[in-house]
C-alpha cells in the first residue's frame, strides 16, 4: 500500500480508481453497508490528499456526509459536509463547490438550520453562476478555436486550389507551345515546300 501512495500515478489510472472507487461505493450504499462505504471513502481522502487532488477529497467527504445522513447521523453528516465546503471554499472549481454548498445546504435544512441553508444555498446559486459563466467562457473560446480552423481550412483549400489552377495553367501554356511549334514547323515546312515547288 505505502509502494502505491510513494509512486507517481497518471491520470488516466487515477480516473480509473476513481471510477472504480464510485461504483464499489454505489453498490455498498445500495447494500446498506455504510461503516464500508465510509471506510472505502476515507481511504480514497488519504490517497487524494497525497496527491493534492481535493476536489475528489471534498466528493468523498460529501459523499460521507450523505451515507451518514442515511444511517441516520445527521449530526455527523453535516460535520463531513460542513469540512468539504471549507475544502471547496478552497478551490477554483465552481462545479464542486456547487455540488457540495448544494449538499450542504441540505444538510443545514435537515438538521433545522435554516438560516445556515439559506446562507449555504446562497453560496450554492453563486457557485453555479461562476460555473455558468466559465463555460460560457469555454465556449467562446471554442468557437474561436473553431473558426480559426476554419479559416485555416479554408486558406488551406485555396492554397491547395491555387496551386491546381497554377498546374492547370502550366499545362496549359506548355500545350499551347507545342501547338505554336507544331504549327511554326508545318508553316516552315509549307514555305519550304512552296519555294521549291515555284522556284
């Protein structure tokens, strides 16, 4: 276990784990086996925090509170989520703070802490309207990233077009040679032909 949290692991394998963590999650929760659950998810905040990733320690931390909302721990659920918005307070991630002020916001609401809720979902609308708004963000930047390639395209079909119409040209005038070539020889050899004929 120490061997695997001391070597680097890519992103593609995290994702896996993640993926794989989620779905063991998933079926322990479906099953009622929350002590499991939490500790699967405790073991993958240790992993997180070694290799910085707190936007999947907050998941998991949500992800806690709300198994420990079904067991019927309130309390504790909302001691899990109120540790995840510190955490998501933290980051530059609008998405994941969403998720957990959302969550948190619940749990406040379940535990009669309305004021909190309000605040939390305060917090929560915020967080969508920055999501919102880097998306909107994204999407500029991919349209301009688009019609740039477009334009590239297009310069790159015109290249390629004016380039054909150059060959063609090139024929072109090299057949129109041969023709006045051949038509020079045939008028030389009909001068030829009629200086004798009438000399």
């Amino acid at each position: 276990n120490s061997a695997r949290s001391n070597r680097k692991v890519d992103q593609q394998e995290t994702q896996a784990l993640q993926t794989a963590k989620e779905e063991i999650a998933d079926v322990l929760r479906g099953q009622n086996r929350y002590k499991e659950e939490i500790a699967l998810r405790n073991q993958a905040i240790e992993f997180n925090l070694q290799s910085r990733n707190m936007s999947e320690v907050t998941n998991d931390k949500v992800e806690i509170g709300k198994t420990l909302e079904a067991s019927g721990d309130s309390k504790a659920a909302l001691a899990e989520i109120e540790e995840a918005a510190a955490i998501a307070d933290t980051l530059d991630n609008p998405k994941e703070q969403a998720h957990t002020f959302l969550a948190l916001a619940d749990s406040y609401e379940t535990n009669g802490k309305l004021r909190q809720a309000l605040a939390a979902f305060k917090k929560y609308s915020k967080a969508v309207k920055r999501a919102e708004q880097q998306n909107e963000a994204s999407l500029t930047k991919k349209s301009a990233l688009i019609k740039k390639q477009e334009d590239i395209q297009e310069l790159t079909n015109d290249v390629f077009i004016g380039q054909r119409e150059a060959k063609i040209e090139q024929a072109t005038l090299f057949r129109q040679q041969l023709i006045i070539y051949g038509l020079s020889g045939v008028l030389l050899l009909t001068l030829t032909g009629s200086f004798f004929i009438y000399r």
